[in-house]
C-alpha cells in the first residue's frame, strides 16, 4: 500500500507541475491576444478616421463612366 500512495504522489505532483506550466502557457497567450486586439482596434481606428469604411457603398461617389 505504501508503494501506491507513493505512486499517486508522484502522478500528483507531475500532474501540478504540467497544470502550472499549462497555466503560464495560457496566461502568455493571452497577453498577445490582448495586445493584438489593442492594436487591431488602432488600426481600425485610424483606417476609420482616414474615411476608410466602405460598409456603405451609397456614400461612395459612382464610377467615372456613369
């Protein structure tokens, strides 16, 4: 019996190792999808301010050969 509890501690203890590591891991990606998102939304910004939204065809003046 001895044995198996010193297995099970072993396993738990790898297993909080990865848990860990699995945690750093998705911590860092967030910080990049933060960090993409604050920059998408910058240039979404600028591309707006620069009269760059084309979701309205209607305010588009019509081509040269109407």
């Amino acid at each position: 019996m001895d044995s198996r509890l010193v297995d099970l501690e072993i396993k738990l203890t790898h297993q909080e190792r990865l848990v860990a590591t699995l945690n750093d891991i998705v911590t860092k990606q967030q910080d990049v999808i933060d960090a993409l998102t604050q920059r998408l939304e910058r240039v979404e910004g600028q591309l707006l301010d620069k009269g760059g939204d084309r979701a309205d065809p209607a305010s588009e003046p019509p081509p040269p050969h109407y």
